[in-house]
C-alpha cells in the first residue's frame, strides 16, 4: 500500500505512507530484514534530510504444518510422478489457522508465472488435477484406506 499527502501528481507530497510485507521461514532471517530495513531507512533519512519512522503494525509467526500430513503429501506427489516441493507458508491460508489447532497441510499448485493471489492468476486443468490426486491420495492414506503410506498414524 502506498499513501501520499497530497494526494496530487503536480504536487511533491509531504508526506507518504507506505507498508510492507515482508516473509520468510526462519524467524532470526525475518528478524535481520527488519533490521535491514529500518537501517536502510535511517540511511536514506540522513541522507535526505528527511524524517522517516519505521513501525511494526502486523506479525504473523510462522505456523508449522503436521509433519506426518506434509510426508503423506509429498508420498502421494511422488507415488503419482508429479514434481513437488517443501514451501513453508505465512500466508494466511484457511489450513493456517486449522493448523493451529489440529494437524493440517497444505497442497499448492503451480500457476503461471508463478503468480497467486492476484486477478492475472491462472492454473491449467492439468495442474489442478495433479493437486487434487495429491490432496485424494494424501487424505485417503491418511484414514488408512489406500495410498502410499496406508495405515501410519
């Protein structure tokens, strides 16, 4: 989000606004960029001879998904040939919030470019076939009825 005030294109506004997000997996990491950042900030404040406040408004820690779901997730993937990956997630994906309070995972597909969430986001029939076999197969596996790793608790 970017607010600027003024809010005109033929006026230098004199003051602006603006948020980011940042993520990443391993705490001590998203610690150092927001340390990245607010030096950054400082710098350019000095720099410029300007006032710039940086402020934490948000925090959302990493939720950890079931390990046991994540492995039965990534034995279907490769019991039916399809590419997978291990993605750590901060997004606030309704299997985060579940994950909070009973084992969860979560199944992504790929989308083209690689872009999600966002109105140009485009996935073929194929890729979310593959997702909904790894997601049949996984959910099966895990009520001990079929799958690659069929009975483990």
């Amino acid at each position: 989000m970017l607010q600027a005030e003024p809010a005109s294109r033929n006026i230098t506004p004199g003051r602006v606004w603006f948020s980011l997000d940042t993520r990443h997996g391993d705490t001590a990491q998203l610690e150092a960029m927001g340390a990245q950042i607010r030096a950054r900030a400082d710098a350019l404040a000095a720099e410029r001879g300007v006032s710039i406040a940086v402020a934490e408004f948000w925090r959302a820690p990493p939720t950890p998904f079931d390990s046991v779901l994540v492995d039965r997730v990534q034995a279907a993937a490769e019991a039916r040939g399809h590419a997978w990956t291990r993605m750590p997630t901060a997004i606030y994906h309704d299997a985060v919030y579940c994950a909070r309070a009973v084992p969860a995972a979560l199944v992504f597909c790929p989308c083209h470019g690689g872009i999600s969430h966002n109105e140009a986001e485009s996935i073929t029939p194929a890729w979310a076939g593959a997702g909904l076999e790894v997601l049949a197969d996984a959910v099966l596996a895990t009520a001990g009825l079929a799958g690659p790793r069929a009975g483990q608790a």
